[in-house]
C-alpha cells in the first residue's frame, strides 16, 4: 500500500490538497498529516473529509519545522504504518486524479528495479493562477542524469512528485540542510541506490509557487545559499564520481561560486577544490568557461 505523508502548517491550500486526495480514482492509499503545532487549525475542514478517504491526524505540540523541515518530515513519516512505499505531499500542492490509479498500474513496472518514483508535474504559479507546461521525464533514468538535467536547468523537481521505498529512506535518512532546501535532491541521490528512477509520465502531481511557502519566498536566500553550500559539498564527496568529468568540472565550479556568497574561502577550502578541480581537469570543460566569459564581456 502507497502512505501519503503530509507534513501540515498553513491552511491556506490545504482545501484542494484534500480534494485532490478526495478525487483520486484509486482510494488505496493512507493518509498521514502531521500538524506542526500550526495556528492554523485544520480540524474542521479535515472533518469534511472524514468517510471520504483514510486517514490519521497528529497534532504536534512542538513546533519542529522552524528549526529543521527534514525532523518535521521524518515525524510525519514515523505516523506511518507498514506501507512499503512513501509520498510526501505538501499542504499546498495537490495531484491529479489518477496519480494513485497509475503508481498500482505501473507498479509490476518497478517494484524491484527502482527505490524512487517520480510523476510529471506542472508547476502552479499562485501570484497569477497560472500553471507552466507539464514536465515529463525519461521513463528510466539514472538519479545523476536526473539531477543534472534539474542542475542544468532543463528540468524541474519537488518533492511532492516523488514515490520512494521505506527501505531505502530508513537506511539513508534525510540530510539536514537548512530550510531542507536540497534534502529532496539528496535524498533521491541516495535511495536510489544505484538502481534508476522511473517516471510515470501519464500522472501529474501540481506543486505550488506562492510566497507562503519556502521556494516563493524572498527573504531566506541566506539559508537556501548555506544550505546549497553543503549540498555541493556532499555531493562532490559522495557522488562526483558518477557524473562525467565535464559534468563534475560544472559541479564544483557551482560549488566555488556557492560557498563564495556564505563565507570567504579559507586554505582548506582551496584546498578541496584545487583538488577535485585537477581531478576532473578536461579542455571542454574549460573551453566552455572561457567562451562564456568572452560573451559575458562582450
């Protein structure tokens, strides 16, 4: 069986988050909502739902998710039962119909060649209600190429399009990065376990920009920045061998001009990059480099 796991805070789009729990075509799945001691109370408006699909409501006394996100996640997620597989959908994104429908379809699909599961998307812009194209993926694709592609910038990712096996998110666990603003990316890099991604393209999850919620927000890029400097760091330790040379040169060069906007480079600092750098050295990658600066003078 598929758990839903909703880590709860604002009230504000909660409504069609369970509407579209309420809409789905195929009902098995559990839902676990996880209530951040917000002042927002949703009792009412989760009594509407009661009878319409399963599930569990846990109001927290403590307030976890302002200190760290990744600890509100995994609180929500230990609401849970048994269920082999995990969503976590925010309070303010929502999912197309059959998205329950098509995981059970796909499954024989996937069920032991992948630990992580990913459905189109289609971001919703709240500041003027409307939606950018739908993003689909290769129906295989290896963690990496799939970072890179979103690295890249010819992709996109969130967290509420991601399935992933219980197994292999209580083996690695969520990096706490502030704000958790690359612990999805993380993650995904991890449970995979060298196994690929598979992409049911034929279901749509709808995540949501608006100023109520971390990605929107413009006053918290000190944190992002912090967090996006650990990542690369991480990643450059853990799994920079499994990107191209070229690809790695681009990786830590993103990892230079990251750290550079939270803190002034000490030795040690020079040090790691100078080493990866001469590691991974290719002409392309350099070539490229220059090319970009010439263009950017003229």
């Amino acid at each position: 069986m598929l758990a839903i796991v909703i880590p709860y805070h604002k009230l504000t789009f909660f409504e069609e988050t369970l509407q579209s729990l309420e809409n789905q075509t195929d009902k098995r799945f559990k839902v676990y909502i996880g209530d951040d001691a917000s002042l927002e109370n949703p009792v009412n408006l989760l009594d509407q739902y009661q009878g319409k699909f399963d599930f569990v409501y846990q109001r927290f006394e403590s307030n976890v998710g302002g200190i760290s996100l990744t600890q509100q996640w995994e609180r929500c997620i230990a609401l849970s039962g048994e269920e082999e597989w995990i969503m976590i959908l925010g309070d303010d994104d929502y999912l197309g119909e059959n998205v329950v429908q098509q995981f059970y379809n796909q499954l024989p699909e996937f069920q032991y060649k992948s630990n992580v599961v990913r459905f189109a998307s289609q971001l919703v812009y709240e500041i003027d209600h409307s939606k950018s194209k739908i993003y689909t993926n290769p129906v295989w694709e290896s963690a990496t190429a799939a970072f890179y592609r979103k690295f890249m910038r010819v992709a996109m990712s969130s967290l509420s399009e991601y399935v992933f096996s219980r197994k292999a998110y209580e083996k690695h666990g969520f990096y706490n990065y502030p704000l958790a603003w690359n612990s999805d990316d993380q993650a995904w890099l991890d449970f995979s376990e060298d196994k690929p991604i598979y992409s049911i393209n034929e279901s749509i999850v709808y995540p949501r920009m608006s100023a109520e919620n971390i990605t929107g927000k413009r006053d918290n890029w000190k944190l992002k920045n912090e967090s996006s400097a650990a990542f690369y760091h991480t990643l450059i330790q853990k799994q920079l061998k499994q990107f191209t040379r070229y690809e790695s040169i681009k990786i830590i060069r993103k990892y230079y001009f990251e750290l550079k906007k939270v803190k002034c480079l000490e030795i040690k600092d020079w040090i790691f990059l100078i080493k990866h750098y001469v590691a991974n050295w290719n002409v392309q990658a350099v070539q490229d480099y220059f090319k970009k600066n010439n263009y950017k003078k003229r």
